[in-house]
C-alpha cells in the first residue's frame, strides 16, 4: 500500500511539473514574436524577402530559420511599428555567400553599412562588413521604442536571422521625434533626400542623409527650406561629406553651411571636408514655420545626417483672442514641458445670435411696415424684412354719413378698423314727406271741383289735389229739397181733407209688436243675470 502511494505521488508531481513547463512554454512563446511574423510598416529598397530560404555563408554555415534577407544596392530599409510594446529585439546579421555584385558589366567591391534606429536614435551599427565577415550577434534595447528602423547601404545581401522581440509588460509610450526626411520640402535647388545609412572617414555610420551636391570645380550653392509649422521644439544632427564619393577624387572638398530660421542666420560652419569628422548641430526651433539649409561650396556632396526634430508635447488649446460675431479669434496649444507655442489655430468668427423680431414700422393698410433682428450679442442688425400692408377690416355696423332726407337720398359708410379710410358705401333711400292736414285752397261743395293742399312740414313741399266727388251734392240736394217740398205739401193736404193713410187696427198692431218684442228682450237679460 505504501508502494502505491509514493508511485501515485510521483505521477501527480511529474504531471504537475509537465503542466508547468507546458503553461511557461506557452506563455514565454506569447511574450515573443517573431521578426518573420512581425508586419512591416513600410519598406524599400531593391530587394527584400520575409522567412527565405536557407543561406549559406561564406563560412560555409547554414541558417535557415526566421529570414530577413535585404539586398542593400539601392539603400533598402525596412520599418516596424513598436509602439513600445517591446523591451528588446535580438538576433543575428548573416553576409550572403555572393561571389560578387556586377552593376553594367562592372564587378563592385562586396561591402555592407548597416544601421538600427529607434526612433531615429542609433541603437546598433555595423560598417564595411565583407561577406567574409563572421555572424554578428546583436542583441538590443528597445524599451519605449516607436518606430524601429533597419537602414543599410553598400553592395551586397545580408540576412537578419533568428530575430525575436521580446514583448514587455506595460507598454511604454513612445517619444515623439520626426526626421527631416518626413517633413514637407517647400523648396530645394541641387538637393536629394535618400533613406539609406551613410559611413564617414572615421568608420562612423550614421541614419539617412539630407544630400546636398556642389559637384561643380566652381562655388556653387545649394538648399532645402522644410515647413516645421511650429511643431517642433529642437533640432540635432550631424553635418558631414560623402566619405564614399570623396575618396574617388583627388580634388580638396571645402563646404560652407547656413541653417536659417525663419530667415534668421541661427548656425554657420565653414571649412567642411573629407577629412572633418561629423560637426554635430544642436538648435532650438520653438516657433519657426520654416528652416533653411543652405550649403555653399565645390568638388563635394554634403550630408545631414543622424538628423531627429523633438516635437513639442501640445497641451490643451487656449484661448488668446475671443471671436467675436465679425473677428475672427486666435487660441494656442503650448508645449507641456517648454510652454512654446506649438499650434495657432484661428478661431472662426461667430455668427450672429438673432434675437426676436423687434417692429421698427408698422404696417398699414397703406404702406408696409418693416421689422429688424438684432444680435444678442453684438446688437447690431442682423436681419431686417418688410412687413406686407394690412387688408382693409371693415366695421360690423354701418356709420351714417349724411342722413335721407325727404329730396335727397342719404349716405351710410362702413370704415376700416385699422386706418378709419372708408371702405364701403351705401345710398339710403328717401325719406317720405311729412305732409301737414289737407286744407282746402279753392272751391266748395257748391263750387266744384275743390282744390285741396297740404304741406311737408319738413321740407315744405306740397302736395295738391282736384277733389271731383262732391260735384253731384248740389243736384242732390235740390232733387231732396224738391221731393221733401213735394212730400210736405201732399201730407198736409191729405191731412186736411180728413183722409188717413193708416188704420187704427194697423197701429194697434205694430205696438203690439213692440211691446212683445222688448218683453222678450227683458227676459233673455233677466236669465242671463
């Protein structure tokens, strides 16, 4: 039993130590990454091939693992991106076994410069390796790198081999430094910019080269202006002549450079020659928009070299001059460390903040009004239209203008409630006459026909008229008068000759009559009492 026990208990441990060397393999292979898998942020160059082949090298060794091979004819470089990720990248440079490099039927001399920047600082360098030279070993710190920069020049192939980054475990932000290559050339006269690494008289190798050629058996004068824009706080650099091209000639090589700022002499050196070691430069360029190197000189190519631009750290943008509704403002970024001025931006003038509609004139049935906006801010106008005329509102109720009378019609009105102008017109009808009591001016009911007038009491009008139905009263009457005569006469000579016309039978009668009838007459009011 105890047997088992200790076979289980060493199974477990070398389980447990299996898993451990399982979880570092793993984890160390996640910190690392490999150059071949590394993506390339830009590159160029005559030649350049990512995990090739097998090389063999002079020395008849073979490597064949993790290939960055370059051909350096046309100054190739490569660029990676680190963004400091990485605390250290190392590796191994290989000579190609090339037997020789022939450019137009000519042989060259096999010979490689090669540089590593970081950021534009020199890391790691190598000059004049022959492809008998043996593998060189690098290995390098690039804690807080941006940008890595593998430069080259020469004749001949080179392989990096074996190249590892090791990733680091907080990344650290990079510096900020531009080379002039990277700026704008606002204007150059005999001046080329080449990426490739650049070797003195001395065995130096430096990064890059600002070319300047005064090729001529004369003084000649060459330049380059770079728009810094306000960017940048300094400049360093080193100026130097093409050691490479100098030893072919037999002539003396004098050059005489100016750096201006903002057409501002700021660094002058003269005398520059074959066999001068790198003169360094150091300026600080704190709000200059333009610098200007100008080189004056014979027989010779000068080089700016090793060349890095800091930029400024901007902080927050403040504001110098506030825009107002028609000037434009100004605000700043100063550097955080430097307090210059890195940025001017100008500050757009405000437009106008329209208020409410404020009536300069109102408008009228007559005439249009106008009406205004001002600023809030500024008060001035800032809008300004006409208001249209008013329609005529007519009153509900009619004005009479000039009463009716009886002659003449009368006049009624309706006006506007706006501006009082009349709108609307109406006739009233004549009034009737206001006629007094007929009277009679001539004639009578003997006399016919009679004349009858009456008179307006109002206007004094009058009215007359010929009043005919009286015309037969006279003949009447004498006809009546006639028979009543007539009448008379025959009664009372009947009378006296005794004679009655109606019997005493025929009165008693008829009173009779009379006595029944106002009889009942009494009855018919008593029954309704």
């Amino acid at each position: 039993m105890k047997q088992k026990k200790v076979c289980k208990n060493i199974l477990m441990i070398l389980a447990m130590l299996v898993f451990l060397f399982s979880w570092c393999s793993v984890a160390h292979a996640e910190e690392n990454v490999l150059l071949k898998d590394m993506p390339i942020e830009e590159w160029e160059g005559e030649y350049v091939d990512i995990g090739g082949d097998e090389i063999e090298d002079s020395n008849g060794n073979h490597n064949s693992r993790n290939i960055l091979e370059m051909c350096t004819i046309s100054d190739t470089h490569v660029v990676y991106k680190l963004d400091g990720q990485y605390t250290r990248f190392s590796g191994k440079i290989v000579m190609d076994k090339t037997e020789s490099i022939v450019i137009n039927d000519t042989s060259l001399f096999f010979y490689i410069n090669i540089g590593i920047y970081g950021d534009g600082r020199e890391l790691y360098s190598k000059a004049l390796l022959t492809k008998e030279t043996e593998a060189q070993n690098f290995d390098i710190d690039v804690t807080g790198v941006g940008k890595l920069e593998i430069r080259s020049s020469g004749v001949g192939i080179f392989s990096l081999e074996e190249g590892i980054f090791t990733k680091a475990e907080q990344r650290i932000e990079p510096q900020t430094h531009v080379s002039l290559g990277d700026l704008k050339v606002v204007d150059s006269v005999n001046f080329a910019q080449r990426t490739s690494v650049q070797m003195d008289a001395f065995g130096g190798v430096h990064r890059g080269k600002q070319y300047f050629n005064n090729s001529m058996d004369t003084d000649t004068e060459s330049y380059a202006l770079y728009n810094l824009d306000l960017k940048y706080s300094s400049f360093s650099g080193k100026l130097m002549t093409d050691y490479i091209d100098n030893i072919t000639s037999d002539n003396d090589c004098n050059m005489n450079v100016q750096i201006y700022l903002d057409d501002q002499l700021a660094f002058e050196q003269n005398g520059i020659g074959w066999n001068t070691e790198p003169v360094e430069v150091n300026l600080n360029v704190t709000n200059t928009k333009i610098m200007k190197i100008r080189v004056v000189g014979k027989e010779g190519y000068l080089c700016v070299v090793d060349d890095s631009l800091k930029a400024h750290t901007p902080g927050d943008w403040e504001i110098v001059t506030e825009a107002t509704c028609e000037k434009a403002g100004k605000s700043v970024r100063r550097c955080t460390e430097c307090k210059a001025i890195c940025n001017t931006a100008e500050l757009k003038a405000l437009e106008h903040t329209p208020g409410d509609w404020e009536i300069e004139t109102e408008a009228t049935c007559n005439a249009e009004g106008e009406r205004k906006k001002n600023c809030t801010v500024c008060k001035k106008m800032c809008a300004e239209e006409m208001i249209p005329k008013l329609e005529h509102k007519e009153e509900d109720e009619w004005f009479e203008q000039e009463a009716p009378t009886c002659t003449s019609e009368g006049t009624r009105i309706k006006r506007c409630i706006y501006c009082g102008e009349t709108v609307k017109t109406e006739k009233i009808p004549q009034t009737k006459h206001e006629f007094g009591k007929w009277t009679t001016a001539e004639g009578s009911v003997w006399n016919a026909p009679i004349v009858k007038k009456r008179t307006c009491n109002v206007c004094d009008a009058e009215e007359v008229k010929n009043i005919y139905t009286w015309v037969w009263v006279k003949p009447a009457v004498l006809v009546l008068l006639f028979v009543s005569v007539l009448t008379g006469t025959t009664i009372i000579l009947i009378r006296r000759k005794g004679i009655q016309t109606i019997s005493k039978n025929q009165r008693k009668f008829w009173r009779k009559k009379k006595r029944e009838k106002r009889k009942q007459q009494d009855d018919i009011f008593h029954d309704q009492q």
